[in-house]
C-alpha cells in the first residue's frame, strides 16, 4: 500500500542557511507521526514544503501517490485535500466562526451555502464548539480558537492534516483542551503529521515520534523507545531540556 505522504531527500536553504539537509519519511493512511526538535532544526519549514508554501530547493514529495514536486502539479487541487492548522489560528477576525470555516467549502470546493453550513455545524459539533457557530473569533479564549482552526481543517475532509506546534501560542490552562481535541480526531483514525513538543500527547497518541536537529531526522521510533531509549546523543539532551520544562 502506498503512503499517504512520501518525502524523499528534501533540501531547503535560505541564503547560506542550509535548513533542510536531506528529509526522508513516509506517512501511511491513519497514522500519527511527530515531529520534535530544537527551535530552528526545520519542523515549521518541513511543514510548509510539504503543500509548497515554501518552495523546497532539492528533492520529492508525493500526496496520496500526486508528486507535489512535479512543476506541472495543481497545487490548488493538492491542497484541497491537506489540512493545516497553524499556531497562530489564522482566522478571519471580521467574520463569524461558521463563516471561517465555510469558506474555503463554498468559495473552493463548490459546495452549496446549506451544504457548507450543514458541514460547519458538523466539525464545530466534533470539536465542541457547536454553539460559538455564530461568534466571533475575538469573543472566543485562545483554545477556542484553535480548535475552531481545527475544525476548519476537517470541514475539508483532508486526506492528511499537518500540525505547526499548535499549542505553543496557547496558555498553559489551554493547551489541553486543544490536545484533547486532537487526540479524538487521531482516535478517528485521520491522517496526521503533528510538530509539537508536548510528551504527553505524543506518547499517547502517536504511532511514530521522529527527532529532527539541524535539518536532518536523527532518531525515528515508536514511542516508548523513543522516550524510554533515546539513541542519539542529541536527543538525549534535547529530551533532558524539555523534561526540565515539565
């Protein structure tokens, strides 16, 4: 069986800044892989080359077996079916929730205003958000926010979904309710590639954890090994700061 995402052997640099060097891994239907790494190690940029919103300089990415590389691809069409939640939630402050979310279902997927209302109420439903439908993103805690951002993301009905860190412009007391949220849609089975630096999550809910540092993927294992035995010297030291956070 094909997966879902294949990156092969991809490169990004800016300038003499060499971000990527040489990313490979694949994504098959229904997993959950994490990516952590040290602030500047290439995560959110991984992220963006994968829908080119950031143009990679070397190497391949195929979506659900469309090489998304190929000069000739129809980005619109490949990003009809890849979901992205941000960390900043990137909402339309001047309109509604619903209005968020239906937007991209009538204005790119062609769906009827009733069809795209019927699809919002639903996703808000999942994400337990039903009855801010009609509010603005200004009247919603920062949580909120995010989850509807979520929600958005699965009112496409994504083929896969990537995830920039996207707790880390929440407040602790909210970070869990997001975490929450992303857990059931994982438990849904959907596709998800997550950049987090949250143990819990990834330890619970991930099928896969990958450690990147300096633009190449150092350590890719299950969870449990990953946390319990981390090989890479790196690592190691990357997982003793972020537990000295806890």
């Amino acid at each position: 069986m094909q997966p879902i995402l294949l990156v092969k052997d991809l490169h990004k640099s800016y300038g003499q800044l060499h971000v990527l060097k040489g990313v490979s891994f694949e994504v098959s239907k229904g997993e959950t892989v994490v990516i952590m790494g040290p602030s500047g190690s290439g995560k959110s940029t991984l992220l963006r080359c994968i829908v080119r919103l950031v143009e990679p300089d070397k190497g391949d990415i195929w979506i659900d077996g469309v090489r998304v590389t190929d000069p000739k691809c129809n980005l619109i069409d490949v990003r009809k079916h890849v979901g992205f939640v941000f960390q900043q939630f990137n909402l339309f402050p001047h309109m509604k929730v619903i209005d968020n979310i239906k937007l991209a279902l009538v204005k790119i997927h062609k769906m009827s205003e009733e069809q795209a209302t019927e699809k919002a109420m639903d996703v808000l439903r999942k994400v337990g958000l039903e009855d801010k439908a009609y509010a603005y993103p200004g009247e919603l805690s920062g949580g909120q926010q995010q989850r509807v951002a979520i929600a958005r993301a699965l009112a496409i009905e994504p083929k896969l979904i990537l995830f920039d860190e996207p707790t880390s412009a929440l407040d602790p007391e909210l970070i869990g309710e997001v975490l929450i949220t992303m857990e059931h849609i994982a438990r849904e089975g959907k596709t998800m590639v997550v950049v987090t630096h949250e143990i819990d999550f990834a330890r619970e809910v991930a099928d896969r954890v990958l450690f990147i540092d300096h633009g190449q993927i150092l350590e890719e294992k299950d969870p449990e090994t990953f946390f319990t035995n981390p090989e890479h010297p790196r690592l190691r030291a990357f997982l003793r700061r972020l537990l000295e956070r806890v």
